[in-house]
C-alpha cells in the first residue's frame, strides 16, 4: 500500500496511477486538515465489490466453500463439451 500527500499527486498524477492500475497498488491520499482518500483500480474495485456480494450471502458462500472442499478432497469429474453449431 503506498501513501502519498494531495500535492504530490497532483505533481504526479500520471505516475500514481499508472502505480495503482499496473501494479494494482492502493494508495493512501492524505490531505490535510481533511479526511484520507484511498484510490485503487476500477479491477480491484470490481473485484472487492464481487467479493462482497459472494460473502454477504449466506447461501451462496456456503455453496463456494462446499465446492472448494470437494475440490481439496478429490471429488471433481470432467467432462467432455460438446460444441452446438448455432448456424442451424
């Protein structure tokens, strides 16, 4: 997590989030006398907002801890896919 100050990002904009998008770094922004922003990626928050979502439903978090388990225990099967021409 990297931390930087109002002006210094303003200075360096481009560099910061180029840090936060490329190296999916999250970034403190302090600011004085005011209350800190934190900046990461629209990825990272795409992906913390789905992790929400799966963990603040009972139901489904179950569901994906079971999956998990079966899968740490060796209860998987495959599957050949059959492809379905769509031209027809």
């Amino acid at each position: 997590m990297l931390a930087v100050n109002y002006t210094n990002l303003r200075d360096n904009m481009k560099t910061y989030m180029d840090k936060v998008t490329d190296d999916y770094e999250t970034m403190i922004v302090t600011r004085k006398n005011n209350k800190n922003v934190v900046m990461l990626s629209e990825e990272s928050y795409n992906n913390l907002m789905e992790n929400i979502h799966v963990m603040g439903n009972k139901a489904n978090y179950d569901w994906l801890m079971e999956s998990k388990a079966q899968l740490e225990a060796g209860k998987i099967s495959t599957h050949t896919l059959i492809e379905v021409d769509t031209d027809e």
